[in-house]
C-alpha cells in the first residue's frame, strides 16, 4: 500500500484581490495561504472557500476545481452542472487528485480510483480488473491509469484513439492528458504520445531532451513537458501564443496546460503563465504546482518554509532549494543553488559565481568562463591549429593594446599565451 505524503500545514488565511476592466468584464484572484486562484470563470467561483483550510494538492479541470487537504479528504468548487464538485460522500483516504473537463477522479491510499461527474463518454466506469493505480491523468472525457508495473490502462472517450494504449508500452514512470491526447514518460525519459493528432500535438520536437514531467490539461490541445535540465518545451495549437516559451525563463519545477495557455513554477517558486491566461498578482507565491482551466488557473503556495532551511521564505533567495547561509555572489537576489541562470557548462553553478571564487577563468573579462569559449581560435574558424600559432609567433612579444594574439590579456604576447594556445588545440568545444 502506498502512503499518503503530508505536508506541514500553514496558518491560514484568506486574501481577495479584484480586477476590474471594462463594464461588464471582472477578473478574479483569489489566495487563502495555500491556494492562490486566478482568472474567470462563468459557471461558478474561482476562488476557494473561506473554510478550505490546508491543502497538499490542487487541480483545474474544464471549469471546476479540486483541493485535496491535509486530512485526506477533498474540495470542490466551481461548475457542478454534471456532478462534477459533489464529492462521493464519506470519500476519504485519498492520496492524489485529477480533474477532467465535467468530471472529477482521485486515487485513495490503497490504489482505488474513484470518479464523479459526466458520464457521457464512460469515463466513471473503472474496469472490474483495473487494480491498484499509482496515477492516474484525465482528459476532457477519458481516464489513464499508470499501474505499479509500469504498465498503462485507459477508458472513456476515445473517438481520437486517445484510449488505443500503444501495444508492449510498458516501463512507464509518469502519465498525463490533454482533451484528446495520452503522454506517457518512460523511466528514462522517452516520450510516448498518442491520441489527438491535430496542431501536431503528438509530434514531440526533434532531439528532445530526456523529460521529467508533462503538463496535463483536459481543456487543452498543447503540450508542455519539462526537460531534466529544466528547461520548459511545448508544442500543439498555439492559436494565443501559447506554445511560445519565454526565453528567459530559467529551469522550472512544474508546468500545466490549458484552454489556450500554458503556466510554470520556476526553480524560485515563481508563477509564469503565456498564452490566453494572465498571471497572477505580482508577488504571489512562492508556489509549489499550477494547474490550468479553460479560463482560470490555481496554483499551490508554498509554506512559510518550503525548504526547511530555516529562512522564511519572504527572505529566503532560493525558497525552493535548502541554502541556510543565503550566498548570493553576483549580488542579483537569486541564491547561488538555484541560480543557474547562466550555466555555459552545465555544472549548476552560475557562471558570475564560478569567475568570481577563482574556480573558472576569464581572460577577456565577459563573464563567460573560458573553458565556454574558444579564446585561442584566431582565425576564428572554429579550431584552434598552425593557422592560430601562425598568428602568435608573428605577434611575439608585441606590447600595443588590444592584440588579438594576447590571449590572457596581460599586455603582452609570449609564453603564456602560447601555453593557453597548445592546451586548447584541436576542435572549439
């Protein structure tokens, strides 16, 4: 039996923040110390109840929401036109939460799936045989279940094959959904996509990287996973941009999609949304996860001290990253375990960082660490050979400024420069 993780609770409180633009247009945002909820919704609230108290988990589904809160319990609010926010009575042990596009699914303590809301499709009825689950991800009207074997099981709609499970998938450690599609995250990373073929959602990009997670969504067609760098990729219908990463977003820990948007959680808890949806007030967060509706979004926030690093997090400049002494040695407010906004090396430690403790070098003083660049190709033709030493000789010993021979930019071209030259020799990296 898998247990349920339980987060510390947090003091409870309760923030209404309201955005009035036009006349007859009003947009919400919602916080209550744990769940931080935005958008518009015209079939019901946004924002959480008063009395939700603590939560460990939130979900966004077509135009309702579901909590799960610390006693194993769960909450439901927004349109409940099909039954989809009337919980099962006495519904209790649960362990993870899932919404879809009118119904709702949970996984309890022991496996058992459990599903409320539209059975248009027959997406309520869990196979007799299905047996224990260890997630499950749904889509606007289908189910798919990830099985402790690695295994996958799916039922509902599947009038675009998202229910056509690929033969022999197996070794499967993460599951998610889209409206019409299936993803499916092997234990090495690999992808595995089927269903809704349209806006090319099932054609992941060339040479993508290992992923970690993939966003679901039940409102969506889009696609967002994040990389084992971190870094965010999405593809599919991008009819509002939503498919455009920002180019400065830096690695993330979690990322949803929906309707015409796509959100993350950054490596500092920050909440980015693109596309259709706006973001949430600035300064709200630190958060933990994010899901996406058809037109809100929620997001978990983090606790006083989601680290336990002993820095709250309104003072702490990593709150998701465990740092007690705060080192931050370019000085930009990031601390520097979670500062890698430039990394050329890959070796998670800011560059700044690296030139300024002596580990990395910096001849021409650009803050790029030279093992990055390729300082002794002067001929600049993409190798360091005997068209470069060429160049040095015919420089020796020249003293004037700004001598492209003058590699470690001492004021002169000599031995040292030669040295740097032979120990680069060969390719540019």
């Amino acid at each position: 039996m898998k247990s349920k993780a339980v987060r510390g609770a947090v003091s409870f409180r309760f923030i209404a923040f309201t955005l009035c633009a036009a006349a007859l247009t009003c947009r919400h945002t919602y916080g209550n110390g744990e769940v931080l909820a935005w958008g518009s919704n015209p079939w019901g609230p946004v924002q959480p109840p008063s009395d939700l108290g603590p939560v460990t988990a939130v979900a966004a589904g077509g135009y309702h929401t579901i909590a799960l809160k610390l006693d194993g319990t769960v909450r439901c609010w927004g349109w409940d036109y099909s039954g989809q926010s009337t919980p099962p009575a006495g519904l209790s042990g649960v362990a993870s939460i899932a919404a879809g596009g009118a119904f709702t699914a949970v996984v309890q303590g022991d496996g058992t799936v459990v599903a409320w809301g539209s059975n248009d499709s027959g997406q309520l009825n869990v196979p007799n045989d299905l047996g224990p689950v260890s997630q499950i991800a749904l889509g606007w009207a289908h189910v798919v279940a990830l099985k402790p074997d690695g295994t996958i099981r799916c039922w509902g709609r599947n009038e675009l094959g998202q229910c056509n499970v690929p033969s022999n998938l197996s070794g499967v450690a993460r599951v998610a959904s889209s409206y019409g599609t299936c993803t499916a995250i092997r234990h090495d990373g690999q992808i595995v996509m089927w269903g809704h073929t349209a806006f090319g959602i099932t054609n992941p990009p060339p040479n993508l990287p290992p992923v970690l997670v993939a966003a679901s969504g039940a409102p969506s067609q889009s696609t967002a996973v994040i990389a084992s760098d971190g870094r965010v990729f999405a593809w599919g219908s991008n009819g509002a941009g939503q498919t455009n990463v920002p180019l400065e977003l830096g690695p993330c820990v979690a990322v949803a999609v929906g309707g015409q948007s796509c959100g993350v959680v950054t490596n500092t808890g920050q909440v980015v949304v693109w596309g259709q949806l706006g973001n949430p007030p600035v300064g709200a967060g630190p958060a933990t996860s994010i899901s996406l509706g058809q037109s809100h979004g929620v997001a978990l926030l983090a606790p006083a001290d989601s680290d336990a690093d002993g820095v709250a997090n309104a003072a702490d400049n990593c709150p998701l990253t465990p740092n007690p002494d705060q080192s931050d040695c370019d000085e930009d407010g990031l601390g520097n375990v979670c500062d890698t906004t430039l990394d050329c090396n890959g070796n998670k430690v800011d560059d700044a960082c690296e030139i300024a403790s002596g580990e990395s070098l910096d001849y021409n003083a650009n803050w790029v660490p030279d093992q990055c660049e390729c300082l002794a190709d002067l001929f600049t033709d993409g190798h360091v050979n005997g068209a470069d030493l060429g160049i040095v000789l015919a420089e020796w010993g020249t003293t004037s400024p700004g001598s492209v021979a003058d590699i470690n930019r001492d004021g002169v071209v000599n031995g040292s420069d030669l040295g740097i030259l032979l120990a680069s020799w060969g390719n540019c990296p």
